[in-house]
C-alpha cells in the first residue's frame, strides 16, 4: 500500500518548515508571511505527490466538517428531486457538500436519518418533515444544532423555515376557477396533519364558499387504491366539473386514471394541480396549476443555514408566493 504523503514529506521536498506548508495548504500563507514564490513551490510539490488534505483532523481542529445533511420528504417526488438539486448546488457554492436522505414519509426513517447525519457530524441540517415528526425536530433544536425547514412547518415549533404561501396559492387558484364560471369542485388531498396540507385545503374551502363542493382524504400509503376509488365515485356521480388535486403525485396520478377511463381535459373535466410537472406538456391542452418557486426555496434554506453555522442568532421564516400557470 502506497504511504500517504505527509505535510512533512512536502516541506522536505522543498526545503521549508512543516509550518510554512500547513500555512499555504490552509491558505493562510500571509499569516505565515510565506513569500509567493515560496508558496507557488510548495502548491507544486503538493501536487506532484498527490497530497491528500486530512479532512478529519482538520474538521477536530476547526469544529465544522463543512457538510450539511438534506433530508425531504420523498426522492422519488420530481418535487423533491429538484429541491434536492438546488440545495446541491446552492450550498457548494459556500463550500458545503450536502449528504442526502429520503424518509419517505416516514418520521422514524426521519429520526434514523438524524441520528446517522449527527455520527457523520454534519454542520446542520435543512429537513422537509414527515407528519407527526415534531418530536424530532425538538431535538435537534435542543442540542442547539443548525437547522431550517424547508416546503413544511410546524406551527407549534419557532424554528427557521421556508414555505410557501399554500394557503392563499390555493385561495387564489380557486378564485381563479370561479371566475371561469367552474361551481361543482372537488378537492382531492392527502389525511395529513402537516401544515402546508392543511392550509391548501382551508384555501380551497375559503375559496369556494357558497359553492358545492367536496373534499376526499386519502391514505398516502394506500394512494394507488384510494386514489383509484376516489376517482371512480366521481366520474360515478356526474356531478363535478373540476378536479382539484393538492400534490404534484396526486396530480400525476389522477390525470393518469382520468385519461385512461377516456376523459378528455379540459372538455370532459377541469383540472387544476398544486405544483409544476413536466407530465403536464403531455397533454394537448394547457394543464391549469400552481408553480411554486422551487429554486428561491432552495437558496433561501442555505442561506438561512449557513447563518446558523456562522452563530447568526436569528431565527428566519421566509413565506414565498407560488405562480399561476394558465397557460404554457
């Protein structure tokens, strides 16, 4: 096995202190007062030997390990993904490498995560919580280690966090829809105690005051049957003429089953859908939905986070507004 190459083995390669070499490869050769050549050669050798920086006594030595733990909700949710992405991204551009975890919904999965990211002892954390995941959430708070939500909240826990505004995004869709003469909607969504679940369907009844409507709750592990069921009662009844689904997944899934049951959008049935889908250039109508701004929520978690890191004593709750997409 090949030796690992030592500050030591660099300085004598060059011809200087041990110290001048930690000096530059910290980038702290001012510091050092390592004159530029000096420095130039030193950089050089390190590169010829291949050295490799000793990531963890550096982290011992400064406190931080320069990485962050993402935690959504679900991967496999095109939303999530591309949250995911812009965190990524954002964060690399402060120096951060971001570890991934999914929880699936689940808050023990959540709880699972968190106690793996602490052990790789990341810097904070940015979370979107499964329901009934508060407990969770209180602890990181009280070990006192950075943390921001992101998409969901708890109003119960002062925390950071960025969210949109899902209670009027929906008001507003709503709104929208009443204005083009829809009165018989139906709201599909998920049971779920979380609050941007509930604030979108307090928009839509608010909205929809005096209307005839109705609201079905399914079960987010059992939604291939439930969605399935729900679906069928309302194409059974004839009585709805708009559709409105609450999640991108909903939103996939029921345009999914209306196509195949031949029902053509918008001619047969209205549709509107809480969040953007590439899915939706599929059909040959404009599919009505809520946008929401994926790529501010991601960069407003980071920069909330990395406050947190740098001992920014401030709690932050960002509210971003969401777009109405009527047309492509």
């Amino acid at each position: 096995m090949q030796k690992k190459v030592s500050l030591k083995d660099i300085a004598q390669r060059v011809g200087v202190s041990t110290a001048l070499v930690s000096y530059v490869l910290s980038g702290n050769e001012e510091k050092g007062r390592v004159g530029k050549d000096t420095a130039q050669k030193i950089r050089e050798a390190a590169a010829a030997l291949n050295y490799q920086p000793n990531h963890i006594a550096k982290s011992l030595k400064t406190g931080k390990t320069n990485t962050i733990g993402l935690i959504v909700a679900d991967i496999s949710n095109p939303f999530f993904a591309t949250i995911a992405r812009g965190i990524e991204d954002e964060s690399s551009k402060f120096g951060l490498t971001t570890i991934m975890g999914s929880s699936d919904e689940s808050p023990e999965k959540l709880k699972k995560l968190v106690d793996v990211f602490m052990k790789r002892q990341v810097d904070g954390f940015i979370i979107s919580p499964a329901d009934h995941s508060e407990e969770t959430i209180q602890y990181i708070r009280q070990v006192g280690m950075p943390l921001c939500l992101i998409d969901r909240c708890f109003k119960t826990i002062e925390t950071n966090y960025v969210i949109t505004d899902n209670y009027y995004s929906m008001f507003d869709a709503v709104i929208h829809l009443k204005e083009e003469g829809k009165t018989n909607m139906a709201l599909i969504t998920y049971k779920s105690n979380l609050q941007h679940m509930q604030d979108r369907k307090l928009g839509f009844l608010k909205a929809s005051q005096g209307q005839d409507v109705k609201v079905f709750e399914i079960d987010y592990f059992n939604q291939t049957e439930e969605l399935k069921e729900v679906i069928e009662e309302v194409l059974n009844d004839k009585k709805w003429d708009t559709l409105v689904f609450s999640t991108n997944t909903l939103s996939i899934a029921g345009l999914k089953l209306l196509t195949q049951r031949g029902l053509q959008i918008p001619k047969d049935m209205h549709v509107l859908c809480f969040d953007a889908s590439e899915v939706y250039d599929f059909f040959e109508h404009p599919i009505l939905h809520v946008k929401q701004p994926i790529e501010k929520l991601a960069e407003e978690s980071v920069r909330i986070l990395v406050n947190q890191i740098n001992n920014v004593d401030q709690v932050e709750q960002v509210v971003l507004n969401s777009k109405l997409i009527a047309v492509r």
